[in-house]
C-alpha cells in the first residue's frame, strides 16, 4: 500500500527521475531533450536543497518515491537564492544562451537563467509557490490531493497564507485537478499559454 511520506536524502534520485518522466505534461520527456536532466536541475534540485521540510513524497511498497510534492514558502526569497547559490552550482553543466533559445533544451537554459521570471507581482498575495508530480501509474488515484493537503497543512504551520502555481492552460486535466481540490484562477496580465492558480493554506 502506498503512503505519503517527507522527503527523504536518499529519494533525491527518484524525485529527479519523477520530474524527468512526467516533464512532458505529465508523460514522460526523456525523448523531448537532448539531456532531460535539466528539468530535475531547475524544477526538483533546489527546492530539495534550500526546503526539504516542504517535501513529501509517495513511496511504494518497496519505498521508493512515486510522486512528491515540493515548494518554497517565500517565492521572492527562494529566487533569490536560486540566482545567488543554486545557479552558480549548476551553469557549468548549463550555461546561458548568447542568442535566443532554439530548441527545448535551450528553453529551459534560458529558464534556467532567469529565476526572476517567478518574481510576478501579481502573485504577491500568495507567497508560496509548489510543483507536484506523480508517476502515471499513481495519477488518479487520490494521491494528488494528499500530497497537496500535506504541503498546505506545513505551509500553514509555518504561517504561509496562501500559495500559487503555474500550469500550462492547455492542461485541461490538471485544471480539472486543482479545481477540486481548492485552487482558483488568479488574473496574470500577459502569462500568454501559462494559467495561475493559487489558494488560501
């Protein structure tokens, strides 16, 4: 039976294999890169170094991680230290564009180097910030909104009012999902194919 669990070190290599197998909306984005490692390095890594107490993951019967979550309750604080601290450990293996980005690999390059893009002062009212993944055999079967409720129940104790997240607006099944378990719109000028949502904690 599988459960919901905190973060563990040694599920490091499982989350980052999570994030790279559902990088692709949900379905797997190995093929889509040259090197998919990029997504863990940008999406996984530095939540899990600066705040792994916001870390929770689904682990199987053998224990090993399935699906997680993960956050930051300080957005304008976590960018701040993702361009001072994580960048500078990470931009030899990626480093920045000098020309505009070509291909999937150097979008996420340029995402990458810009951490201020999660700096949106239209969000400001919802500090937190999350990413959630699970492993299609474990999508659907409830433990999508345990993950979410065990982020939202450490972020409230931590006294974090409320928390947003960015989906592509084309994912109508993952709307669908945040829709029922307490996320709204919030209104994002110019977030052209990109839709906010965010809820109280």
């Amino acid at each position: 039976m599988s459960k919901i669990r905190p973060y563990r070190p040694s599920d490091r290599d499982a989350v980052y294999d999570i994030c790279i197998r559902t990088g692709d909306a949900g379905q797997d984005a190995t093929a889509r890169y040259a090197d998919p490692n990029i997504l863990p390095v940008i999406f996984a890594g530095p939540y899990l170094t600066f705040e792994p107490e916001l870390a929770f993951v689904v682990a199987d019967d053998e224990d090993r991680a399935v699906g997680y979550v993960l956050g930051t309750a300080d957005t304008n604080r976590f960018a701040e230290r993702f361009a001072t601290e994580w960048l500078p450990s990470v931009a030899d293996r990626y480093p920045p564009l000098d020309q505009p980005p070509a291909s999937p690999d150097e979008i996420m390059r340029d995402i990458l180097h810009h951490p201020e893009r999660m700096v949106i002062p239209m969000l400001a009212a919802y500090p937190a910030h999350l990413h959630i993944d699970l492993l299609p055999d474990y999508q659907r079967s409830g433990y999508g909104r345990e993950l979410i409720l065990r982020l939202v129940d450490a972020l409230r104790a931590a006294g974090v009012p409320a928390v947003h997240l960015g989906m592509a607006t084309a994912n109508h099944a993952a709307r669908a999902f945040y829709d029922r378990v307490g996320f709204h719109q919030i209104d994002v000028p110019g977030s052209d194919g990109v839709t906010y949502l965010g809820r109280q904690t």
